[in-house]
C-alpha cells in the first residue's frame, strides 16, 4: 500500500439516508473499505472524500470510532463534489483519505456533564462525538442535547433524536413557529439560554453557521461557562489536508493540521478569519 | 571542492552531464526563464534574473498526482502518478532562489512529506551564480536574511571572474555535477577566493532597498490584523495573483480532477499552483468567504510571510527576489508596505 497520503482508498457506500429534502439537501452515507483498506480515526476528525472526475471535498466523520464496521458522513449537497455524493446510489465507489487534523480531547473530559449544541449541517461532527460519548456512557455525567435547524424538515437526526429523547434531555428548535412544533421556537443561541445548561463540571460542544457559533459562545458565557470549557470544530475550505496547500488557515493555524477541533480559549486568541 | 571554468568551456560541461535535464536561462523576448537546452547553452552575460524561478523545476505549476479508470470495473483503479526519477540540473540559479527552495522545503517536509515535491528535488542540483550586480532595482535580499552570493540551497556556486568561473561545491549533488565535468575545470589561482569574495561583497552594496525595522516587522505586524492599512494599501489590487505566482517562496495549490474520457470515466488528478489572491482561493461552497475582499488578501499575503511563516518555521517567507514589485501591474510595492507598518499608527 502506498504511503502517499494523496492517493484515496476506495470505499463503496452500503447506505444511503436522505436527511433532508430541498434547497439544503442532506443524506448520510455509509461507507466501507474495499481492498480491506482500514483507517483509524478519533472523534473530530475528517476524511478528504473523492467523486472521481468531480474531485474532493473535506467532510466530518459523523460516526464514532466505536463503529468498525463503517465510516459515516452526512453531507448537505452544496458544491460540485456534494451534489455529485448526492446522485451516486448504494453500491458506489468513493475514494476516502486521511483521517486528518486534531480530535476533541475526551480523555480529559471524563466525569463530567456534556453539553451538545448544534445548529443545522453542523450537527455532523458532533455527532461523532456525541455517540462515542453515549458508547463510553460510564465515562461522563450527564448528556445533554441543543439542536435546531431553520424548518422541522430542516433537522438532521430527527428519528435518532426523538428516540434519544426518551434517555436524555434533548432539545430541538426551529427557527419560526411551525403548526404542530411543541419544542422551542427561536434560534439555537436562545434556546440555550432559555434551557439554562449548568456550567459545574461541564464541557459545552458546538458546532453550527459561524454566526450560531458566535452567539452560542456569548449565550454559554453569560451562563458562567469559562472558554476553557467551550469546544467548537471550525470548517474551511481545503485541498490538501495537510497543511500546504494554503487556503485553510486561521492566521498562522492551518485548519486541516492543526485544528478544526478548538476550545474557544484557543480560537480567540487567533484572528477572526473563519 | 573549488575549481574554475573558462566560460567558453562551460557547453563542454552540460555535453559531460546527458544523463541530466540540463536548464539554463534563455533569453526571449527581453525576458530570461530556466529552459531544457540540451548541451547547448551558455549563461548569458546580460542575465538578471528569470522571471520564474527554479519553484517551477521542483513544483511544477501542473502535475498530475494520480489516474482513474473505471473501465470494466465497478470500483475504479486508481493510479499514483510520481514523477520520473530524473535528475535535473539547473544552472544560474540566483541566491534568492535557491533560498527559497530551502522555505519550500519546510513547507513540502514534516509529518505529511509531500512524495511529489521530494521525488524532484533529490533528484535536482542548483548551481547558484552569485550576483555580480543586483539583477534589478528592487532587489531587496539583504533585508531579509541573504545576500547576492548567498549559498543556502546550493549545491554549487559560480561567481563570475571575468572570462571564468570560479566554482565552489557545496553538496554531494554537487559534486556529481562537477566530477561529471572532468576536466573542463580547472584549478584556481591563489588570490580567486578572494576576488570572488569580493564580487558578493560589492554587490551586496549596491542592493539599494532596504525593508526599514526588519528586526521588528513580525512583532509590528501582531496587531495589525484588523488595521484599516490593509483597506488602503489594497485598493488598486486587480487580483491578478502575479506576485504569488511568481513568488519564488509561495508554495499555494489547487488539486482538480480533468476528465479525460467520461464513460468509461478516465481522468488524472491535477495539482496546479493557486493563489491567495483570488477570491474563489478561501471560498466555502456555501458562499461564505473568510477572507472576501482585496484588503483581506493583501494582508494574507503580508502576513503569511512576515509573521505566520516565522511562527510556524522560524524564517521569514520572502528572500528580497523583488519579483513581486517588478511584475505588480498597479504598483504594490512589498518593500513600501513593510515600511508603512513599521510607522503605521495602531
């Protein structure tokens, strides 16, 4: 096997769910290796996927390294590689490398309380982490869930998330009142204040539009969380993965290599450029 | 290792190196760029500088990474596509240049080393001409860690003395390349090092721009993120990308996929240069750009080399080519703009 980290190993899709219709599309995919190709990864991490002919586009892994028998990903249809994933059917081929970049630190998280916070597509990288904290279930406090996305169709997850509901607090928002919605009306940002998430022993774990994240921060900071227990995973564009190619830095960090998994005690000491 | 050469002996040297891609500057059109001249070439007395550099002989500004082909099959093969193992020497190179190969170095090296630049680099010997004068006006290498008989990067250097060379070999590259030559060198006389010596030193002189309070810039440039400077120092940027392009320390890439044949699907994946000057270089396909407009580039651009490099390396990503001011079609001068933020009110 080469060790030219350029070169994809191929994977064939096993599934397909589709998420979201519409303008936004979203599917999850699930994927195998061929060639009994494996790949090791941590939660946060992301694997630069191939549509030959179409190129590559860098894409969270949505499943927790606890699953070996897939890698899955969740994808909104967006540029010329998405919307290609989102034509290809079961039984596609897929180039998958990497897994690249830095991972959310839960070693250091064990005994406390988690707190989710995701807006829309942003739920995909922490997805990961979420059932890898739900797998290692005895390693942590308290589980915690703050989703919302524009419309009710809008929601990723919607099944698996009003299945976990019934386990652990899981609160859904949309952004206006829809007929027959009982959960908050409002955006995410609000509807963490309005839950009022306890900072004692906590770790907050967000991921949404820059603008959600931004307001999230300054919702979880008014209720006492300190940056050190703020995490958020930042997305720009890449090519590479590996720190060259140029395009994906945050001042001198280069987003691919050296996040996209930051506390926000880290990313604001790094300009505002994401 | 030092020798001399008689400059009408030097196409004698490129015939004893066949096994080589053998580039030397060629003059067209006013303007000198590393061409594959067999064994017959020479370097032109009135060279200055190419306007692309050696980059280009280690990181091509195209290259095909990989091939698929889905022929028969329902899983595509995907081939590696590494370059050829061919050495390649090139002659003339400047000490900017060759400095800068030593930046690329960094970036193309470390826990990811990237296997296409590396296969073409340990396969390329430069022979650095040290300057005799600074090859333009806006040459500005003294400010920022070199010199006009700099030897960082080479694996020989010549310095012109008169009707000869006089040859210093640095590497084991380099002297493959010499001891090929055999015995069109000759040995040098008692006083050459001196005289050649003194050749660097008085072009070192007449470098006439200086970046003011380079000691400071990193520190300066720290809380200069979101100056208006950038504002007014990018305005009649036309983001056409020419002073990355040419920039021999700029290192930015695309990788595309080319369909060759669309069914069966045949392609190759392509890396080309890209450049932190377009718009489209940091767009997200949502639309969302961090980085949306000329003064945001601009200061990419500054402070990728004056600041981020140094974090990340410990060097500054500029080695005073002057490439960057010379081609600029409005006039951005790199050398202005570090004085300003050296005065710049914060």
């Amino acid at each position: 096997m080469s060790d030219n980290t350029y070169i994809p190993k191929l994977a064939e899709i096993i599934d397909i769910n589709e998420e979201v219709g519409g303008a936004r599309a979203v599917k999850t995919f699930k994927t195998v290796f061929l060639n009994g190709d494996r790949f090791s990864f941590l939660p946060g991490q992301c694997a630069m996927l191939s549509v030959f002919g179409k190129g590559e586009s860098m894409i969270s892994i949505s499943s927790s390294p606890l699953v070996e028998d897939y890698l899955q990903f969740s994808i909104m249809k967006m540029g010329r590689v998405t919307s290609a994933l989102h034509e290809m059917e079961t039984g596609a081929v897929i180039g998958v490398r990497g897994p690249y970049g830095n991972n959310f630190p839960m070693d250091e998280w064990k005994g406390k309380n988690l707190i989710f916070i995701s807006g829309g597509i942003g739920i995909a990288p922490v997805w990961c982490v979420f059932q890898t904290a739900l797998g290692n279930r005895g390693d942590y406090g308290d589980i915690t869930f703050v989703y919302g996305a524009r419309t009710s169709a809008d929601l990723v997850y919607r099944e698996e998330m009003e299945k976990l509901a019934k386990e652990l607090p899981v609160h859904l928002s949309i952004d206006v009142e829809e007929p027959g919605w009982a959960e908050f009306v409002g955006f995410v940002p609000q509807n963490v204040t309005d839950k009022k998430p306890s900072p004692k022993d906590a770790i907050a774990v967000t991921c949404g539009p820059p603008i959600m994240i931004k307001f999230v921060i300054e919702a979880l900071k008014e209720l006492g969380f300190e940056d050190e227990q703020i995490y958020t995973t930042v997305e720009n564009k890449m090519k590479c993965g590996i720190g060259k190619c140029g395009r994906c830095n945050i001042g001198g960090h280069y987003v691919c290599n050296d996040g996209p998994v930051y506390s926000w005690a880290e990313l604001k000491k790094l300009p505002q450029e994401y | 290792m030092e020798k001399t050469l008689k400059k009408d002996a030097f196409a004698e040297w490129l015939k004893k190196l066949p096994s080589y891609d053998v580039y030397v500057p060629v003059e067209d059109d006013g303007r000198f760029n590393y061409e594959i001249v067999g064994n017959a070439g020479a370097i032109d007395e009135s060279f200055t500088n190419a306007v692309v550099g050696p980059k280009k002989v280690v990181f091509p500004q195209r290259e095909v990474l990989l091939r698929f082909n889905s022929t028969n099959e329902k899983a595509p093969e995907v081939e590696e596509v590494l370059p050829e193992e061919k050495p390649a020497v090139v002659f003339g190179v400047r000490p900017c240049d060759a400095r800068a190969v030593t930046l690329t170095d960094k970036v193309f090296g470390g826990d990811f080393a990237d296997p296409y630049y590396w296969r073409r680099r340990n396969n390329t010997t430069l022979i650095g001409l040290v300057c005799t004068e600074p090859p333009s006006a806006n040459c500005f290498c003294t400010s920022v860690g070199g010199s006009p008989a700099g030897k960082d990067g080479l694996d020989v250097v010549l310095t012109s003395l008169g009707d000869r060379y006089y040859v210093e070999t640095l590497t084991t590259r380099g002297e493959k390349v010499v001891s090929d030559g055999g015995k069109v060198f000759g040995e040098p006389a008692a006083d050459d090092k001196k005289a050649a010596e003194k050749v660097g030193t008085e072009a070192a002189a007449k470098v006439e721009r200086q970046v003011e309070g380079v000691n400071d810039l990193t520190e300066n440039l720290r809380d200069m993120f979101d100056s208006p400077f950038w504002d007014e120092e990018s305005l009649s940027c036309i983001r056409c990308g020419i002073c990355t392009y040419l920039c021999p320390t700029c290192h930015c890439f695309d990788i595309n996929d080319e369909v060759l044949v669309p069914v069966p699907l045949t392609g190759e994946r392509v890396r080309t240069w890209d450049n932190c000057q377009f718009p489209d270089f940091t767009m997200h396909s949502s639309g969302h750009n961090p980085r949306p407009n000329r003064a945001s580039r601009l200061r990419q651009r500054i402070l990728h080399k004056f600041r981020y490099f140094v974090e990340n390396f410990g060097d500054y990503q500029c080695t005073g080519c002057g490439r960057c001011i010379i081609y600029c079609p409005v006039g951005i001068d790199i050398v202005d703009v570090l004085d300003k933020t050296a005065a710049y009110e914060r």
